[in-house]
C-alpha cells in the first residue's frame, strides 16, 4: 500500500489532474497555514526564536514563521550573490552564546547602501521569515519592507541603530 500512495501524485499528473495531487511544500507555499502570525514582536525576542527553531529541530511542524531577533554579527560574506530571486547579502548573527543563524538580505528590495552595509561585531536588529529546511539548511529572510502573496510581514535590519528595510 504505501508504494502505491507514493505514486499517486505522479500518476494524476500524467492523467492530467494536476489539481488533485498533493500540495507543494517548497518554501514560500508552505505557510500559507491559518496558524502562521501576521504580525512579529515590536521588541527583540530571541529566546521565542529559540523556542522555534529547537521545536522545528525536534521535528515539529515547520512552517515559515516571523521573528524579531538581535544581536552581534560573528560573520559576514562580502560578496553579495546573484539568485534566481535578485541580489542577496548574507551574514550572522549570535543569539545565543552558543546559536548563530543566517540572515539573507534581499538586496534588490531593501533601502540601504551597497553590499556589505553590515560588518563583523556590529550589533543588528532583525525582523524576517524563520525558514527551517533542515538543520543545515536555515535562516532568515524576507528582511526588507516588501510583502508578497507568500508573506505578509514587511522585514528589515537595523544596524548600530540605522534602519534598513
């Protein structure tokens, strides 16, 4: 039985019934849930980002979720590199003597100067999607003011108490 279930999506796609298969859980479809907030913290909250991120660790449900996390940045790649979705920066953050996580900066979206804007020991504020893939495979983005069909809570960085979005 379970070979079967396995196949079913493929073989409504070849009949044709693309509308009957299973829904994509790719990222940015995903969290479409009625339970992901539509609002983030107005204050920095690492330790509810920390909850989050050892929840989806343990293997609880991993829609992409807002956070507002800070702290000092421990690296920063100081090339920014082409997607197929724009320019992106990417940097850490510590927010935890013993967590970091990525932050993407969508660069073609947000006000800010050119890349890197953010450097090794400044202290940042972010707002953005928690993204969890796999351990490996993490982070926060969506960190500028733009919204979309896929996420509804406009992001930004602030840096040393400047603000870009």
């Amino acid at each position: 039985m379970m070979a079967y279930s396995r196949l079913l999506p493929a073989a409504l796609l070849l009949a044709g019934l693309s509308g009957l298969t299973y829904p994509a859980q790719a990222r940015g479809w995903h969290n479409e849930a009625a339970d992901v907030p539509q609002t983030v913290s107005a204050t920095c909250d690492n330790q509810d980002f920390l909850s989050k991120q050892l929840a989806y660790e343990n293997g609880g449900a991993k829609a992409d979720t807002p956070v507002h996390i800070c702290g000092k940045v421990i690296a920063v790649s100081p090339n920014a590199k082409r997607t197929r979705s724009g320019w992106h920066g990417y940097f850490y953050v510590a927010v935890s003597p013993s967590v970091s996580i990525r932050i993407v900066s969508g660069l073609d979206e947000m006000h800010a100067p050119t890349w890197p804007w953010v450097a090794k020991g400044d202290q940042v504020d972010v707002v953005g999607r928690y993204y969890y893939d796999s351990i490996r495979r993490q982070g926060v983005d969506w960190t500028h003011h733009g919204t979309g069909r896929s996420w509804h809570v406009p992001g930004y960085v602030t840096v040393n108490g400047t603000k870009y979005d």
